[in-house]
C-alpha cells in the first residue's frame, strides 16, 4: 500500500507552466495556470486532465480566462466580481 500526499499548488502550477512552455501553449496570465492546480486539487493525474480538457476545447495554443471558465463551464472571474 502506497499513501500519496496531495502535491501542493505552487509546484503543479510551474509543472503546467513548465508543460505549456514546452509545447508551445500560452497562458493570457499566470493565474490559469495556478487555477488549473487549483481544480486538480493536489492530484498531478486530474490536474493534467484538466489541462487536457481545456486545451481540447479552445483549440490548443492558447488560454485565457474565459476560454477556461468557459472549457470547464465555471463562472468568470468578471462575473464572480459583478
């Protein structure tokens, strides 16, 4: 029996950027990245499926914000402030 721990925000965000910059993806702004981690909550697997979903849905070069809310039907941080 293996008990893995959650693996904290910060570091699945610099795997994603880490990922994006490889592959030639671009965030309209860092805080994508660390709301994918976010929702993938400590897990490595789900936040990288996330990641996947996203990029399937806007076309896979680039995220912004809305294309992410949108991707993963979340409300938009413009909404969430109105």
């Amino acid at each position: 029996r293996y008990d893995f721990k959650n693996v904290p925000v910060d570091i699945l965000s610099a795997h994603v950027q880490k990922i994006a910059q490889a592959e030639g993806i671009k965030f309209s702004t860092p805080k994508i990245a660390t709301r994918l981690a976010e929702l993938g909550k400590g897990s490595v697997r789900d936040t990288l499926s996330i990641f996947d979903q996203v990029l399937g849905l806007t076309g896979g070069t680039s995220v912004t914000e809305e294309s992410l809310a949108q991707a993963l039907g979340l409300a938009s941080t413009g909404a969430m402030r109105d």
